[in-house]
C-alpha cells in the first residue's frame, strides 16, 4: 500500500474517535456484515465516522494492509482496532463492547 493511502487511513482514525470502515454509509449500509456492526453502533447511541470503502478503491485494499484483517468493515476505537463483524457482535452480546467503550470514556445507551 502506498503512503498516501496509508496516511489517509491513519489520518482519519487519529481524528475520529470511532471510525467505521464499511461497505456502504451508515444510513444506507451495502452489505449484510456492515450492516449489523451499523445497528451495534446506533444501538450503543455511539457517535462515529463511517468511511466507504466502495467510494476508493485503494482504501478498500488498504484497509486490510492497514490492519491486517482480510474482511470489511472493520471498527476503530480511540485509535485501536477492535474488529470486525463476528468480533464486535460477539463483544456486544457479552457486554464486554459496552465495558471496552465505557473504560474509554464513551457514555454507551443501557443494554
């Protein structure tokens, strides 16, 4: 991955506090697994940024570089990768997303 892409990336979670990389927009996700972290999201009443990796290619094959994580989308928290879909659902039916989000500062809605 070339060093433009990578600083984009880096640019993007170094200035959000939580940072989506997904098929699709949160309003209109394209893809089922993009989908459900999405509505993990909105149901902890989080605010984050979602990026399309559909609208930029080299973001797209980026990401996975980036991470070293083969699948979108992937979640970003306070600048840490948390995962992606199996992961973050996983961590949400167990709580520890909730308590991961609360030890760094997030107010996240009741279970």
């Amino acid at each position: 991955m070339d060093a433009t892409v990578r600083d984009r990336i880096q640019g993007e979670i170094d200035s959000n506090d939580v940072v989506l990389f997904m098929k699709g927009t949160p309003t209109f996700p394209q893809c089922g697994f993009s989908a459900v972290v999405v509505q993990v999201l909105n149901h902890l009443g989080l605010d984050y940024k979602g990026i399309n990796v559909l609208e930029d290619p080299s973001v797209r094959d980026g990401i996975k570089d980036f991470s070293n994580w083969p699948t979108i989308p992937q979640l970003y928290v306070k600048g840490e990768f948390v995962g992606g879909c199996d992961i973050v659902r996983e961590m949400y039916e167990t709580g520890e997303l909730s308590e991961m989000l609360s030890a760094r500062g997030f107010k996240v809605a009741a279970e």
